[in-house]
C-alpha cells in the first residue's frame, strides 16, 4: 500500500468531466474508494463537509472522494453540488493546496441554490498520506471507532487515537466513524426470516441464530449491534435475553405482548437481573403496536432499530 504520492501532470486534466463512480453515503465506502486510489498510485481529494447554515440534507461530517481522473463517490448535500464540488477537487488536485468552498446561502455563487433554503460549506483536502485512511479502516474492520482529524492550516490529516466529537476544535475538524450496525435476530420464525431479510437488504450486518446464549458474547455484541428476540417462548428465549443483557449491545427488542413482557420481568427479576437492566429491553419490540404480519412487524423493529442507532449517535457527539 502507498504511504504517499505526489500530483501526476496530465495534458488534459483540465477538460476532465466528474463522474459519479457508484452510489453511497456510506463514509467508510468513501475512505475506501481513496485509499484504494492512493494504492493505485493515483491523486485522490477528501470533501468533507464542515459548516452548515440552515437546512442540509447532509449531516456534518458527511464526505466524498475525489480520483484525478474524475470518478468520485460520497454525497455532501442531496446530489445538486457534487458535480460542482468534484470539479473544485480537481483543481485542489491540479494545484496541490487545499481549499474551502461555499454553496447555497453566504456563497458567492448564486447558480447553484440549495433546495432546502441553507448553505453548506466544504473542505477540500488533497490526500498526501494515507496511513491516517489506514489506521481508520484497520479500525473498522475490528469493529472498533475511529476519527479523522483535519489541520486546516498545516493542511495536514491525522487520525487520533481517541474518537472525537464530529466538528470544528479550534483550527482542527474532526469525524468520527462508527462500525456497520450488526443486527442479531433470534427465534426460529417466519417474523424472524423476513425480519433478517429486510435487514440485509438494508444494508445492515445480519446475523441469526436460534436459542444458542454462548453466540451473545462481547465478542459478537459490541456497542454498535442490535439484539432482537423473535420468540414466542419464553423458556427459550431466556437465555439468550440474559447474555444479551450481559453483553450491553445499543438496543435489545423482545417479541410479546404487554402481558408476556411482564411474565418476561417478573422471570428475569427472580433470576437476579436489576430494574435498570430490564428496562432496557424493547417490548412490544418495534415502533408501532399491535403489527401482527410479519413484514409489519419487521418494518417496524428496524424503524426502531434505527431510531436507536441515531439517538446513540447523537449522544456520542453531545458527549
């Protein structure tokens, strides 16, 4: 893998029109897409956006990657600046200095008006070391989070080795990355087929399993995995639901009525288990009550699942 690598003249570079290599908002594909890049030998940019004023469609953070032949993937609003911004990052490319660019509301341009009525403001960074992309997506793949930090005026990236709250730190922006949400669905049922189906088909790492607790460990349940529990039998549902518990994933959710999540409490309290332990557990597992078909009940526990995703995103970068 190239360290490093330095800016390759091409006649034609300058009439070079972006193009979208694939579709994704995903921002590890993203570092993935550069690093690979940079291992190609070829000049690669960072967009990454650092300010907003008003609405966005985008959240801070969110990122693209820009090759020096104009293939580019990532979004940084709703697909009406990406052109644009990937033509700037040709010219960070070309020129070898990095660059801020504003769209929308305080931009000087006034041909590209955001729908959403704000304004967005985007860094451009020329990669000129990829050990940092590295170190992130080392991280990654061991299911553990990671950062970015920018050095505006050094124009320098880094990537620390604690996760840092998503924004401006004096002259430094920083991003954080989490791991893919893994979601473990149990209970040998129809519920739990479409439910694990669905899940794939949203993007999520799928797992199964039946009434096996010794597969909820540490290992496999970590803070960014989801536990839902598709029983309809108590008995069996137990033991997983207590290594579960043990195991401190972001959400657990549990198949049952009001009346059968009660049964659930009364057993999991004689079994020991605090009331803050058990109140963590989702149940009526889902969004919406009473979803009796299976696709239903899947669409709602995702929803739910999420929501929870999010809510523990935002307190990550509150905290």
């Amino acid at each position: 893998m190239l360290q490093q690598f330095s800016l390759i003249e091409q006649s034609d570079e300058d009439s070079l029109t972006p193009e979208q290599a694939f579709s994704t908002d995903d921002n590890i594909e993203i570092l993935r897409f550069a690093a690979k890049a940079a291992d190609d030998g070829m000049a690669v940019a960072l967009v990454t956006l650092v300010d907003i004023r008003g609405g966005s469609a985008r959240e801070l953070g969110a990122q693209m990657a820009v090759r020096q032949d104009g293939f580019y993937c990532g979004f940084v609003s709703g697909g009406c600046v990406e052109a644009a911004a990937a033509h700037e990052a040709l010219d960070v490319i070309r020129s070898g200095h990095d660059r801020t660019v504003s769209y929308g509301v305080g931009s000087p341009w006034f041909d590209i008006v955001l729908p959403c009525g704000g304004g967005i403001t985007l860094s451009i960074h020329k990669l000129r070391c990829v050990r940092p992309l590295l170190k992130v997506l080392t991280a990654i793949d061991r299911r553990q989070a990671a950062a970015l930090r920018y050095h505006s005026p050094s124009q320098t990236l880094q990537s620390p080795d604690s996760v840092l709250k998503c924004g401006w730190n004096g002259a430094f922006f920083d991003v954080s990355y989490r791991p893919k949400t893994r979601v473990m669905i149990y209970g040998r049922s129809w519920e739990a087929e479409v439910t694990a189906s669905l899940a794939q088909a949203a993007g999520y790492e799928v797992a199964t399993g039946d009434s096996t607790p010794h597969s909820v460990t540490a290992t496999a349940v970590d803070p960014s995995t989801a536990v839902i529990l598709l029983y309809h039998d108590l008995n069996r549902e137990l033991p997983v639901l207590q290594a579960a518990l043990a195991a401190k994933p972001f959400y657990i959710g549990a198949l049952g009525s009001r009346r059968t999540h009660q049964n659930r409490v009364e057993r999991l309290t004689e079994l020991g288990w605090h009331a803050s332990d058990i109140a963590r557990i989702k149940a009526p597992i889902g969004i919406f009550p009473k979803a009796r078909d299976a696709h239903s009940l899947a669409l709602s526990i995702l929803a739910d699942v999420a929501a929870a995703r999010l809510s523990s995103a935002d307190q990550g970068r509150s905290g």
